[in-house]
C-alpha cells in the first residue's frame, strides 16, 4: 500500500493536484531543467491572462470587478489590493521621471549649468518668506507654534527658490497620502449605502477598482498626449460618468440613486482630497 501524499508546504494530506489547506500546487520532486521552465512559462501565461480579464474590465465595463468579487468569482482576477499597487506604482512612478524632467537643469557648452532668468516683475527668491503673522513675544503663542512657524516661513523661502525641493518631497509622499485616503472613499461608501446589506470589505474592494481606474485613465491620457493627441475632455467625461455606472453595477442601484449618491461622493471626497493634500504640503515644507 503506498504511502499518504502530504502537502511540502503544511503537511496536509493531498487529494487532487492542490492541497485543500494552503492551496498550493504540488509537483514532482525531481523536476528536469525544461519542465522547471515549461512551468514557470505557464505560470506566466497564466498571470498574463488573469491581468488582461482584469484590466479591460477595469477600463470599460465600470463596476463589474467588483461585483465577481462580491459574488465570489475571485481566482481569476488579479485580486485588488495587487492590482491597485501595479496600477499606482506605475503611475508615481511616471508622475516622479515627469517632474525631475520639467526640472531639469540646462547646461552650456562646457557642461556647466546655466543659471534660469527670473521672470520679469518677479522678486528675488533669496528675499522671499512666509508671514504667517505670529508673534514670538506674544506669551498666549505655544512655544511650538512659534518654532513650527519659523520653520514653515524659512523652509518657503527654500522652496521659492527652488520649487523642485517641494515637489520631490511631495511626490515622495503622495503615494502614501492617497493610500490613507482609501478607507476614507470606503467609510465615504458605507455612509451613502447605510441601509443596504454591504460591508465595509466591499466598499474597500469598490475604492481600489475606482482608484486603479482613475490612476489607468491619467497614464493613457498622458500617453496619448506624448504623441500628440489631447484627450483630457473625453478622459473628463469618462471619469464623471465611470463613478454612477461603477455604482450601478457593483450595489444594484437604481440610475437616480447612483448618481445622487455619485455627487455626494464627488463632493465631499474632493474636500477630503483637497484638505489632505493641503495637510501633507503644510508637513512637507515644515519638515524640510
């Protein structure tokens, strides 16, 4: 009688190809060099696939990612989180490289740099500072409020001077920022669908489908525009009418409700845009 075939990763009996506890793929022990690499190239071919029946998707049929995952249809997607850190990954990146090249420094004929013209009617940078009004002899200001205040009007002189400081250390923390805005799109979610019978979970899932999509729209309309095609109007339509369709799809709502509660969203998640990236501008040049 043959021994019991037991899972290598958790030790679990085996009844098929896939152990039932850890879900991994048992092969043979003894692989050869070209079955090591016929696997590897299904694995490949495998997640190639699963990538495109995400990403079409994602682009033209709004919400409907979502709702297979609400419904459980899941292994053949690339699961959200994972799509959603491809996509933004991408997309900072690009932001990054576009930046350092809108800053770059011109140089003469001996390789030096050459110094940029200020504009005319501008004042001299070095000069340049941030009132804020405090008054350090005044005993009602906080000692720390003084300090952070002097630190915000040097550090804006700084950044007067040389605003690619702000921007690399603003691009630096963007990806961050929007990701701490997610649970707040998702919160934003389960208070417009308070009475339906949706979790939290699932919000969550619908927010990083709409920022995958959002972040996918920017890089083909930058990438259009690199070859001279002005796509911002129809990317702005887009935009406005993925989120109520999104909705639709993904909640079974009715075409009324969606888009009342699209304007709801679009409202208040740009104020909560707006006032987190003021925030984090503010952290950024009082940390500098």
């Amino acid at each position: 009688m043959s021994a019991e075939r037991l899972c290598r990763n958790c030790q679990a009996p085996l009844r098929g190809e896939y152990c039932y506890r850890c879900g991994q793929r048992e092969g043979r022990r003894d692989l050869v060099f070209s079955e090591a690499v016929g696997e590897a190239v299904g694995d490949l071919f495998n997640w190639d696939s699963r990538f495109w029946r995400t990403l079409l998707p994602l682009l033209f049929r709004p919400g409907f990612l979502t709702a297979e995952f609400i419904a459980g249809r899941r292994a053949r997607y690339v699961p959200p989180f994972r799509i959603y850190l491809i996509i933004s990954f991408v997309l900072f990146l690009v932001l990054s490289l576009n930046a350092s090249s809108e800053f770059e420094i011109a140089v003469d004929d001996d390789g030096a740099p050459q110094a940029r013209e200020p504009a005319t009617g501008a004042a001299d940078p070095a000069t340049q500072s941030l009132d804020l009004g405090l008054d350090p002899n005044d005993p009602g200001t906080p000692a720390w409020l003084t300090s952070l205040g002097k630190r915000l009007e040097t550090n804006a002189g700084r950044v007067s001077e040389d605003p690619r400081l702000f921007l690399d250390e603003l691009l630096e923390h963007l990806p961050q920022t929007m990701f701490v805005m997610l649970p707040l799109f998702a919160l934003l979610l389960l208070f417009c669908y308070a009475l339906s019978p949706f979790h939290y979970i699932q919000h969550l899932v619908f927010g990083l489908h709409y920022h995958s999509f959002v972040y996918l729209l920017y890089l083909l309309v930058g990438a259009l525009e690199q070859f001279g095609l002005h796509a911002s109007t129809p990317a702005m339509l887009a935009l406005l009418a993925y989120l109520p369709l999104a909705l639709r799809r993904a909640y079974g709502s009715g075409i009324g409700g969606a888009i009342a509660k699209s304007l709801v969203i679009y409202l208040v998640y740009g104020l909560l845009l707006l006032f987190g990236l003021v925030l984090v501008s503010v952290a950024v040049v009082a940390l500098m």
